[in-house]
C-alpha cells in the first residue's frame, strides 16, 4: 500500500509536470528530509499571477543499528501566497499534512517526545498550519527555496515497550502545537515559452 502511493505520487507528479503547457511547474526535493534519510520529492504548480499550489511526499522505509527507526509516509499539500509573483522571493502558505509513522529508538531535540528514546510509536498523524518561505533565483530553471511553518497535528498511535520487540503498553493520542513544515529545497522550473 505505502509502494503503491509513493509510485502513484511519482507518476503524478511528472505526468502534471510534462502535461501543462503554458503553466510553471517546479519539481523539487527538500534537503533537510534527505538529511534524515527520507527520501523526498514535491511538485509545485503556478495557479495565477501570484498563487501556486505546492504537493509533498515523503517515504522512509529504513531501520537502523539497534533499531533505529523513523519510518514514514506524509502527503503535505500547500496553497501558497506569493508576495510579488509565483516562484519569486516570499509567500504565504497553508497547509494541510497527513501519513503515518513507525519510530522508535530516537533521541529527538527539544523534548518533542521524550519517550521517543526507549518505546516505540506506530500510528497515524493529519493535522495542518500556516508556513512562510522564500525562493531565491539561481539560473533560468534552478531555485533555492527555505520555509518554516507552524500548526497543529493530531497522533493517534499505538505504544510499545522497546524499539524492536515488547508487548503493546497501550494507544494513545497527542495533540501537538509546533513546528509542522521545515524545508531547505532544489526547485527546477519547467518554464514555458512565451
């Protein structure tokens, strides 16, 4: 199921790039998501002078040395607002995320989930929250984009004993406030010709 999505999202995605005329499409890939060994990849496409709509998908399959997991799939899409004009300088977004999670054996900062470190959580999270960004220009077809959005998420998962093994202690659900979308991205453009 979790193949399944990740294929349908690829092909998507470059069905909708290779498929509008007239319109910008960005393709992208989130560096910071890399940087957690979760793989990554977005499409972005211009709606008007100064709005686009941003689509994210995620997938992390990966189990580490002692278990070490953050295993994933997320779906965020974006309306954004741009200051100027699309794929240029600031914008506005709002965005809605959801997926699932298995983690566990995880140190994460901040005390986000200080059991993260000794149990394991398998469960699903939707939740969504308002984001700012901005997009550099580097070339003809190539921007630098940051963002950094803040929301609400809401976790319904199962708890379990270790990382790996252990009986299920019980189910909860979290509701956090925090940080919801964090990005450092390549975007290629796929600019039409006017």
């Amino acid at each position: 199921m979790k193949i399944r999505f990740i294929i349908s999202f690829i092909a998507a995605t470059f069905l909708l790039a290779g498929g509008l005329r007239g319109q910008e499409v960005g393709i992208k890939t989130n560096l910071l998501y890399w940087g957690t060994t979760t793989p990554n990849i977005g499409v972005e496409v211009k709606t008007g002078v100064r709005t686009t709509l941003d689509l994210v998908g995620t997938y992390n399959p990966f189990t580490f040395h002692n278990n070490m997991k953050l295993k994933n799939w997320t779906f965020q899409p974006e309306f954004r607002l741009w200051n100027c004009e699309a794929f240029n300088r600031g914008f506005w977004g709002f965005h809605l995320t959801g997926g699932q999670f298995n983690a566990g054996n995880l140190n994460l900062p901040l005390g986000v989930f200080p059991k993260l470190d000794d149990h394991r959580f398998e469960g699903y999270m939707a939740g969504g929250g308002v984001s700012y960004g901005y997009q550099w220009y580097l070339g003809p077809h190539w921007n630098l984009e940051a963002t950094f959005g803040f929301g609400y998420l809401y976790l319904n998962y199962d708890q379990y004993e270790c990382a790996k093994c252990g009986e299920m202690l019980g189910h909860g659900t979290k509701h956090y406030f925090g940080p919801t979308r964090i990005g450092v991205s390549f975007v290629y453009l796929f600019r039409s010709k006017k």
